[in-house]
C-alpha cells in the first residue's frame, strides 16, 4: 500500500500558508509582550488616591488577559511551528488517530491540525 501523504506541491502549499500565520502571530505575541511590559504606561501617579486604586484594580485585570493572551499564543505558535516540521518529514495533514488524510478544506483553515474532523467529533 502506498503512503498516505500530501504531494508536495501541496505541501508547499500549506508551508507558505503557515509561515504566513506563524510570523503574524509572532508579531501579535510580540505586540501583547509589550502591553506587559508597561512600555506606553500611562501612569496614575496624579490623581486621586480611591481613583488610582481603581485604576490598578483594572490594569490587574487586564495584565491577566493579556498574560493569558501572551500564552495561549505561544500554544499557537508551538502548533505552527511542529505543524513545519511535519512538513519537512511529509507526515503533515495525516490524522494521528485514524490514519488517514485530513480533509485539505480544514486543513487551510485550521492549519496545525492534527486530527481529521471525524477524529475530533469521536473525542
């Protein structure tokens, strides 16, 4: 039986779509860094004391989005980066569960996918 894989025109395909999405989320992730680090503070040191605690109540709050933001991106980025190096061995878009190819359609819009949408359903 011959191997279940992509052409590697096709291949190419998805490696170009990849890389595309790979350096727009390094950016957002570089973007969401920054808001961290309090570069363009704005700070409350000359208002009122109930007020600036409300402000640093708020600033809590959204650091922790943001730090949840920064993380899941760099989930994202680790998916894109391993979804490269299927590529390069030409075991990408090949369902780990089942075997078989995934759809090419879920593929482009979920490109570090590794599990077909009949895999992911059964989970």
């Amino acid at each position: 039986m011959a191997d279940v894989r992509y052409s590697d025109k096709d291949l190419a395909e998805f490696k170009a779509l990849i890389e595309k999405k790979l350096e727009a989320a390094t950016a957002d992730l570089t973007d969401l860094r920054a808001s961290l680090s309090h570069k363009d503070d704005n700070g409350t040191d000359d208002t009122s004391h109930s007020f600036k605690m409300m402000e640093e109540g708020a600033a809590t709050l959204s650091r922790e989005e943001v730090a949840q933001l920064a993380g899941r991106q760099e989930k994202f980025i680790r998916s894109l980066e391993n979804a490269l190096i299927r590529i390069s061995n030409k075991s990408y878009g090949v369902c780990r569960e089942t075997g078989k190819l995934i759809r090419k359609e879920r593929l482009m819009a979920v490109p570090h996918a590794t599990l077909s949408i009949e895999a992911k359903n059964a989970q």
